[in-house]
C-alpha cells in the first residue's frame, strides 16, 4: 500500500514564511558565533536554499521566467509563473560627506548677563613727568608793623681820671614790661672801685618806649662840687627826652631828681640847623 500524503495544515503563504524564519535564524547564529561576516552569512543562506524547480506547462510563457515549487507555494498573485522574491543583499557603503551649507543668519542678541565681581586692584603707576612752573603771583599786601625789637644800650664819659660816668639802658622783661634808663658813676682814685647805679625811669615823665641812651659831663665851675650830667634817651617813635644829674666830687655819687622833658627842638626830616619846635 502506498503511503498516505497527510495535506499540510498550512496554506503556501504560511509555508513560505516559515522557510524565511529558518534562514533569517541559521544566518543570525553564523553571525553570531562570528564565523563569517554578515555578507557572507547572507550569501550563504541564499546558496542554502532549494535549487528552484522550473515550472512548465501551458500557464508559463516562454517569455516569463520559471519560478521554484517553494516560490509557487509563497506566490499569491495572478502571475503563477514569477519567482520567489530573493534575499535582501548587504548594506551599501556609506556615500561621501555632502558639501557645508550655507552658514545661517545670526541669532537675535541675548540678554546682558549679571554684572561679575570688581578685580583686583592693578599695581600702581609710574610717576608722571614734573610739570611746568606756574606764573608767579601777585604781591600780597604788607603786613602789619611787628612789635619793637629789644631796645638795649650803653655809654661812658670820663672826667680828669677822677670818676667814670655810664648810662644803660635795659630791656622789657616778661616780669618788668618797662624799658629802663640808668645812670652810674665809680670812682678812679686810688684805683677803679664799684659802680654806684640810679634808675632815671623812676622820675616824672619817664618815656616807656625809650631805645637808646647816651650821658655828656659838663665842666666843673671853680670849687662847686656840684656838677650837672646830661642823660638823654631816644623812643621808638623818634622823640628825644632829657634829664640831668648831679656829681658829689666829695664822696663820688649822683644826685638825680630832675623830670624828663622833650629836648627842643626834635629832629625832622629836611631840617638843616632847624627842626620841630615842642610847644
């Protein structure tokens, strides 16, 4: 008895799909395993396949080429005599880089960002170059007359080598503000002694702001043991002033108790054998 032929429960179209699994799995585990390269697994699995079966009979023309049972099984369109579609070859080479485009417009410009921090401060310059000297200016006012200076003198006159007279003058003190005027006499015989002083700004109308002194003897008359001595003193202002003394020949002493006055006349600028007359 012959053997029976059992129909297969899938139509062509499910068949057909099932002999693609197989060789998309046998070419997916050559490649995996790393046995051959996906070109090759590929062109592998399409030598693999079933030698197609030319179909004759009246339904092929002898213009159409002849399609394998296996395609015919997998074929579902009006022309029975196509072939089955191949495997998909490998993945061409990527083409060559395209050229640049062109550049595009510049965006808008953003928004100011927040102010940094202030830097260090730098090292310092160099000295600039001196400039030029300024325009000298105008002369200021004078000023105001300054207080006296220190008024300080001294003078002498000597009668027959018997006595020797002096005037001094001593100057303002923190503790004494008055100028002072004095008169002195020692006597010579038998030799020099001591000086006997008297203070002449004791007497009336004594000048404070007297600045220089000077004395003059004049000549004893016969046996008058009284002789006059002249002291004069000179102000700050220009006023001349005088007083007298007199000389005791016996013990070698003054006596001085006249006033002072105004000598007249006053010296004044011009004057020829003249000057300011005092009233």
């Amino acid at each position: 008895m012959s053997p029976r032929h059992t129909p297969s429960l899938l139509g062509p179209p499910a068949r057909a799909r099932f002999q693609k699994a197989g060789v998309l799995t046998s070419l997916a585990l050559v490649v995996a395993g790393g046995l051959v390269t996906p070109a090759a697994a590929a062109a592998r699995a399409v030598s693999e396949r079933p030698a197609a079966t030319p179909r004759t009979g009246d339904n092929c023309k002898p213009h159409k080429p002849h399609r394998s049972t296996a395609g015919a099984e997998a074929y579902t369109g009006k022309d029975k005599c196509k072939g089955a579609t191949g495997a998909t070859g490998p993945k061409g080479a990527t083409g060559p880089k395209g050229p640049t485009g062109a550049k595009g417009a510049t965006g808008a410009t953003g928004p100011a960002g927040a102010t940094g921090a202030t830097g260090a401060t730098g090292p310092s310059g160099e000295n600039g170059t001196p400039g030029a000297t300024g325009a000298t200016g105008a002369t200021g006012a004078t000023g105001a007359t300054g207080a006296p200076g220190l008024c300080v003198d001294i003078d002498a006159t000597r009668d027959e080598n018997n006595f020797e007279l002096r005037a001094a003058l001593s100057p303002a003190t923190a503790g004494d503000p008055v100028t002072r005027a004095y008169a002195g006499i020692r006597d010579l015989q038998p030799q020099p002694g001591p000086y006997l002083w008297t203070d002449l700004s004791q007497l009336d109308n004594y000048p404070s702001n007297a600045c220089a002194i000077s004395i003059a003897q004049q000549a004893l008359g016969g046996m008058d043991t009284e002789g006059d001595v002249n002291i004069d003193v000179i102000t700050t202002a220009g006023a001349i002033w005088e007083t007298t003394c007199d000389v005791s020949t016996s013990d070698i002493t003054l006596t001085c108790e006249d006033d002072w006055t105004l000598v007249n006349r006053q010296p004044a600028p011009g004057a020829v054998n003249g000057g300011t007359v005092v009233p």
